[in-house]
C-alpha cells in the first residue's frame, strides 16, 4: 500500500504519522505569560538535536479545536523563555490531566497539583516532581502553516539542567531510575525500560 499524505485530511495523515514515528519521548514544557501566570504541557514531537551548542526542539501542533496557537508557544513567543521537564512513571496521571485545554492564563500547575519550584537560569517554573530539567533560552522558531494540522518547531539552548541526585552516576543519568515514559499512538504509552537490549556498536 502506497498513501500520498497530501491526499488526507490532515487528522487522517496525523494518524499515520503517530502510528509511525514512535517511541517517542514527552517534552513536559514549563513557561510563564507576561504577568508570570505558569504554563505546562506536554509534547510528544520532541528531541535532541546536538551538544554543542546544546540544543533541543519540540513541535506544537496548532490546536485542532480553535486553529489557535497553544498556549506554551504564545508564551515562548512572549519571553523567549522555557523548561523542559522529562516525564517519569511517578508524574504520568498529571502530565496526562495537563492535556485539558484551560483558559489562558490558568496555572496548570496548580490544576493538577504540582510543585513549582524556581528556574535558576530562566525566568520560568520546573516541575519539582521531575527527575530532570532542562532549561531553555529560544534559539530558533519556525512556522510551517497556520491551519489545523500545522505547527512550528521550537528550538531551544539549554541552559542549565537539574538532575535529581539519585539518577546521577558517574556523568551518567541512570535510565532505569529515570524510569521515562514514551507517547505511542492514540492514547497509548510506553515505559523506556520495560524491555531493554544492548547492542555493541560496529567499529
């Protein structure tokens, strides 16, 4: 079977491409507005992209419901400013319950019960609950349409990153602990270590 994606409405081609491209790792994105309300939602559209200089990127779509942009990059927009929290086994039920679209300016924090607790380098909340932080300063931001189905990609310096004192080994994040969870398609997820291998590569 041969499908051209320009022939599909964009939720049908949306389909695919999350039954597709997978595991793929959550982007739990804190940001502020400009009167300091927080912000945070995950995105499952997320990387890395390399070390130096340290860079990461995340893609929200524009919202379906509305063709509005998502409240994380009109504040990304505002501030140039942003964390990305990575999402372990203990935070999943709130991650998930972040996904409910609230007003603007309503603290999601607060609505699903996490802890804020002060970017050092940014002028941004992290969740407290997450083992790793990565705070961000925008680097680039592009724009690839403005209808449903659209949606820009967000790339970000890393700052500074906060890790948990438990997962850190030995200049290593130790994966097992960390415990990630990944996003696959419809409403299923993936635990990272739930069914490991190594494989030595070929030099």
């Amino acid at each position: 079977m041969e499908i051209r994606p320009d022939t599909l409405p964009w939720n049908d081609a949306y389909k695919l491409l999350i039954g597709s491209v997978l595991p793929r790792p959550i982007a739990f994105v804190s940001t502020v507005n400009k009167e300091g309300a927080a912000n945070v939602a995950p995105f499952s559209f997320f990387t890395a992209i390399c070390a130096d200089p340290m860079l990461v990127c995340f893609a929200p779509m524009i919202r379906g419901t509305d063709g509005g942009k998502k409240d994380t990059l009109v504040n990304i927009e505002l501030t140039k400013e942003f964390i990305i929290n990575i999402v372990g086994n203990d935070i999943v039920e709130q991650m998930n319950n972040t996904s409910i679209e609230y007003p603007y300016g309503v603290d999601e924090f607060e609505q699903v019960g996490l802890t804020k607790i002060d970017g050092t380098a940014v002028n941004v909340p992290r969740v407290k609950e997450s083992l790793v932080g990565l705070e961000c300063e925008l680097y680039e931001l592009l724009h690839f349409g403005a209808n449903p189905g659209a949606g820009s990609l967000v790339i970000g310096k890393v700052v500074s990153i906060h890790i948990n004192d438990v997962l850190y080994e030995n200049g290593k994040i130790n994966t097992e602990k960390l415990n990630p969870i990944g996003r696959l398609a419809g409403h299923s997820y993936t635990r990272a270590i739930t069914d490991t291998f190594v494989i030595e590569r070929k030099r």
